[in-house]
C-alpha cells in the first residue's frame, strides 16, 4: 500500500472541494466520490493479501471455511457500510449516512445469525 499516495490524493482533492464548493457544489461532491472510490481502489491489494494471510492462517488452524468466509463478509459489510456513510455525510445528507449505518448492521446480524445459530446448537449440545 502506497500511503503516501493516497495522502497526497486525499489533500489535493480536499482542497479542490473546498474551492469548488462554494462556486459549483455538485463537482466538488463529485470530486469527493471519486477521490473516495480511487482510494478504496487503492486499498484492494493490501486487503487482498489481508485475507490470503488470514485464509491460509485458518486453514492451518484447522477452522471451517465457512465461518471464515462469513466472518470476511462482516468485515466486508462493515467497511462498506462506513465508507458508503461517509460519503454521504460528505454530501450532506447525514440523514441517508445514518441509514446506510442501519442497512450495514442489520446486513451483518443476517450474516452472522447462521453463526450464531451453530454457537447456540453446539452450546445446548453440551448440556
């Protein structure tokens, strides 16, 4: 991951919006959208090799593929959703951030209920 890239693209495209802002708000909003998609872009290699490390760590500790795959989904979810969030508290409708907040959390009880519901099978086994 090239930090300093996506520092630098960050604050170039920060203070382009803040000029535009006032003049054209659409653009900067624009500007802010697509600065954000070339910096998730840019994070995709890093967390491709997250999840190589992690699969074969799990695998070696002899854990289902399943559950690693759900767990990766939440974590997917979870950082999509912020991200999504995000931009649109950038836009100004915090309002639609704060839905994409609750569409993200009940996405990952959905996720995690066959999880959950393995955790509790195994749990009234034992008794």
């Amino acid at each position: 991951m090239n930090l300093e890239k996506i520092i630098f693209l960050a604050l170039i495209a920060t203070i382009f919006v803040v000029l535009l802002k006032k003049e054209v708000p659409y653009i900067g909003i624009m500007i802010a959208m697509l600065t954000s998609i070339l910096i998730l872009m840019e994070l995709l290699e890093p967390l491709q090799e997250i999840f190589d490390l992690l699969q074969e760590t799990s695998s070696i500790a002899g854990i289902s593929s399943g559950y690693f795959a759900v767990v990766w989904k939440i974590i997917g979810i979870a950082y999509l959703t912020q991200f999504a969030s995000q931009i649109c508290a950038d836009a100004g409708e915090n309002a639609m951030g704060a839905k994409v907040e609750l569409a993200g959390k009940v996405c990952i009880m959905a996720t995690s209920a066959p999880i959950l519901t393995s955790l509790l099978t195994k749990i009234m086994n034992l008794t």
